[in-house]
C-alpha cells in the first residue's frame, strides 16, 4: 500500500514492537523448543516468520516478526475485519425483483423481469450447504406466491449495483478454470461453480461418460476422455480466453469411481440467469423470453415486486473464513468498495480496488505501520499481498476487544472440528482449543489466530513459513509449534 526502504522499514518496526510488546523471561525455557520446530524436518530453506503474544502484551517468541511474508489466505483475516467493522454482523444485502407492474388476474407478468443483483454470495443455496439442483428453487417459490404463472417478457439480470472485475489482482489465470477461482460477479449462484461428473464405460477404448451438474445451457463442452486400462485418472480441460465452452482430454481408469472436479463458470450473470429460468419453469411459471444482461439501471421498471433478503454478515464472514472461501473474500472487499463508491460518487468499473481505501484507517486504529500490510486483492490469491506477522498479531489483538468480537470469532475455523482446520489438530492439547486462519499457496504456509495454555492464558500468534519448498513439512511444524504453546504448563 506504501512502499518504504528495508532500513527505515525495519527501524520503524523495531521501534513499534519495542514500545508496544514485552519480553517474558518465563517462557525461556519454551523459546527454544518453539525455535527447533521450526528448524526441523524438510524444508532448510524455508523463510520463517512468527510471533506469539499473551494478553498482557508479553511476547511469548518472535523470529522475523517484522519481515514482510506472502500471508497467503491469512488475507482473508484483513478482508473480513475490514467487514465487519464497517458494516457490523447484523448487516445485510437486499436484492429487489422489478417488473413494469405486478401479474394480472390471470398470473401473466406482461413485460421484462429484473433482477438487481448485490452480491449475495449465498443466494439460494451452494454447493458447500446445498445442492447443484435446483438452487433457485425458494426464489422461484416466492415469485410463484405472488400470483405469477407466465412471463412475456425477459429476465434481466442487473449488475450496476457492484461493478466489479471478475478476477482480484494479482490472480494467476491458471486458477480460473477452478473452483477456488471462481470469478467475481454481482450474481452468484453455487459459488459460481459446477460439477463434472464423469464415469468410465464399461470396456476400455470407449469414451468415458459424463454429465454437468447443474446443467448448463450455455457450456459447449468438447469431451474427448476415453476409458483406459490404466490406474490413474489423467485427464486435462482448458478454455480459450474469452470462450464459455471447454474442452476435456484423457483417460480415465476401467472400473473406477467417479471423476468429480470442481471448475468455475464462465459467466456467472448469465450462469445465474440460466438457474433461475429452470427454476421459474420447474415451478410452473412460463417463460418464453430471453435472458438479458444490463449494466445501468436505465430503463428499470418501476415496480419492486419483491426483495430477497441475505444472511447477515456474521453468517456469511463465517461461509468465507471457515473454508477459506476466495469468491467469499473477494466479494466482502467488492462490498465495501461499493459502500465507498455510494458515498463518494466514484463511478469506477472495480470496486474492489476501492475496498482497499478504508484498510488504511482500519489499520491505523488497530496501531499497525500501513507499510506492515500491503494488499491488492481480498482473498489470498494473490503473491503480491505482503503482510507482518507482528501486524496480523495486532490485528487479532484489535478485534480481541472490539465490538464485533464475538461475530469475528465465531467466523474461525477450530481446530479439530470445522472449517480448514478440521483435519488438523484433531488430537492432543490445541483439539478444540486453537481458533485461527489458515493459509497455503505454492511453498507459501500460514496459521494466525488464538490458543489457550493448559495454564489457561489465552496466547495470540500468527507464523508464516515462505519458500516452502513442495517436499517440506511446514504445514506439520506449524502444527507442532501451536502445540507446543498449548502444552505450556504455566502462565507467561
């Protein structure tokens, strides 16, 4: 956000750190067993930054806390503060229905249908909680409660209200083909994914088979996978840019089990748009017309048949921070641009870029150098964002006592039991005792949240390990070194 010299930036560090966090004698003994942790195993050039921190400001251990690391989807603990200390947990988003007047007596709806979509990253249902089928079911449900059995017009579907670049900054356009790359959009339906579900046949050489889920009107898809005697699945797709069809090369195994990969669409309005028309249909309310994409509101009808209300913000900080959702992210930041761009009349096309703005003073108030964060995107992907381990620890610290705390929480995933964290820790002193972010990128590792001791203090740490390389074991000496923490057997 600020660039500055490595002298000065470290003189400025030091000095922060100096006054604001002290050295405990008690945890000697700890330091260096936290210290071979880190130092053991695979891995030897492995770049590790950590800190821990009680509630008394004590620093439990801190090596390179003030070097700048790749925080990878630690990123998402700056997004979703940012979030929630502007917009609070109860908030939520509003989607209004539009028709130029409500259905006659007959239930015709004489004229274009409008959506105007906000950004509701759980509008309907999603894969994670629901199913690929019929997520815009309840949608359907309601504008069938309102008397519409038939509309003669299109479906319009709106995106003035969050003008937004479908990828963040910084995004590797190997990931957009991938779930966990999923484009960013005003609409969002199934986290803008879908399913392939592919079977081998029953002899070797013939074509595998396949089908779509949901089925997508609008995705050509080039399917050129055969049934092999081989073992293992091989098998490639790309799209060419600008294309929505994809294509799919290889084998797959005789006698194996479904191939399922998660993939991003496309183009989530009309993705949208085509789940909402089925659903209109499957419900019994014809519809002839087309789909429409409009990107102002001229022409709007005037006519707000109804609105479809969101989960609040605690809810869905919880959907992005448990399974490190990045579309998740990356739409809370677009949110807040949005709310700038209100305010400010700034008519950008990404205003996600403008979420970034109020970081500044966020970070600010939370007592963090803003040349310690250096972020382009919300959710992780990108390996430009840069961050301290001493600021993501001021940061949790920050929210330790800010109004939100509760809802900020709660969004953690625990160790041992949900979220990115369920599978690890499952046993031992942190099992349902560590609360933290994960994070992982190529020979990227990072974990920053909250452990108790079993002498019951509450310490707070963020560890970063950079130039992982793929055979290393950082993920497992990070788990190591959080445990070793909750082992200690008495109070800081």
């Amino acid at each position: 956000m600020v660039s500055m010299k490595p002298g000065i930036l470290g003189l400025v560090f030091g000095l922060w750190a100096g006054v604001c966090l002290v050295s405990s004698a008690v945890a000697e003994p700890l330091r260096p067993a936290l210290s071979a942790a880190l130092a053991s195993g695979k891995g030897a050039g492995v770049s590790w930054g950590a800190i821990a921190v009680n509630g008394r400001g004590t620093v439990v251990f801190a090596t390179n806390e003030n070097r700048l690391f790749i925080p990878a989807s630690n990123t998402k603990l700056y997004t979703g503060a940012l979030a929630l200390d502007r917009f609070g947990a109860g908030q939520v988003i509003r989607t209004p229905i539009h028709a130029a007047s409500r259905p006659d007596a007959e239930g015709v709806l004489r004229g274009d249908l409008w959506v105007l979509g906000q950004g509701d990253p759980a509008f309907g249902a999603n894969p994670t909680n629901g199913s690929y089928i019929d997520p815009l079911g309840p949608l359907a449900e309601r504008l069938f409660g309102l008397g519409i059995r038939a509309v003669q017009g299109d479906l319009v579907l709106c995106d003035a209200a969050l003008r937004t670049a479908p990828f963040g900054r910084g995004w590797d356009p190997e990931d957009f083909l991938e779930w966990y790359g999923a484009p960013v959009s005003a609409f969002v339906v199934n986290d803008n994914t879908f399913r392939v579900v592919a079977n081998p046949a029953a002899s070797a050489g013939l074509p595998a088979m396949f089908r779509v889920e949901p089925d997508l009107p609008s995705l050509q898809v080039d399917w050129r996978v055969s049934t092999s005697t081989n073992r293992n699945h091989a098998v490639a797709y790309n799209r060419p840019p600008g294309a929505s069809g994809m294509r799919f090369t290889g084998r797959i195994p005789l006698a194996s089990k479904p191939w399922t990969p998660e993939l991003a669409v496309a183009d989530p309005v009309r993705h949208f748009g085509e789940a909402l028309r089925e659903a209109l249909v499957r419900r019994g309310i014809e519809f002839p017309g087309n789909i429409r994409v409009a990107h102002s509101t001229n022409g709007l009808p005037a006519v707000e048949l109804m609105s479809w209300t969101s989960e609040p913000l605690e809810a869905r900080l919880r959907r992005c921070m448990k399974p490190s959702q990045n579309l998740h992210a990356q739409l809370l930041l677009a949110l807040v641009g949005a709310d700038v761009a209100r305010l400010s009349g700034d008519t950008t096309n990404d205003v996600a870029i403008l979420g970034l703005q109020p970081m500044r003073t966020l970070l600010a108030r939370a007592g963090i150098p803003e040349a310690a964060v250096r972020l382009e995107e919300g959710s992780g992907l990108s390996r430009s964002n840069a961050v301290t381990p001493s600021a993501t620890v001021q940061l949790l610290r920050f929210f330790k006592d800010h109004p939100q705390r509760e809802a900020w929480m709660a969004s953690l995933p625990v160790g041992g039991v949900d979220g990115t964290l369920r599978n690890r820790f499952r046993k031992g002193p942190a099992a349902g005792n560590v609360r933290a972010k994960t994070g992982g990128l190529r020979g990227v590792a990072a974990l920053a949240g909250h452990v108790t001791t079993a002498a019951g203090e509450e310490v707070v740490f963020a560890i970063y390990a950079n130039d992982a390389s793929d055979d290393s074991d950082a993920r497992g000496r990070i788990d190591r070194w959080v445990e070793l923490i909750a082992a200690h057997p008495s109070r800081f």
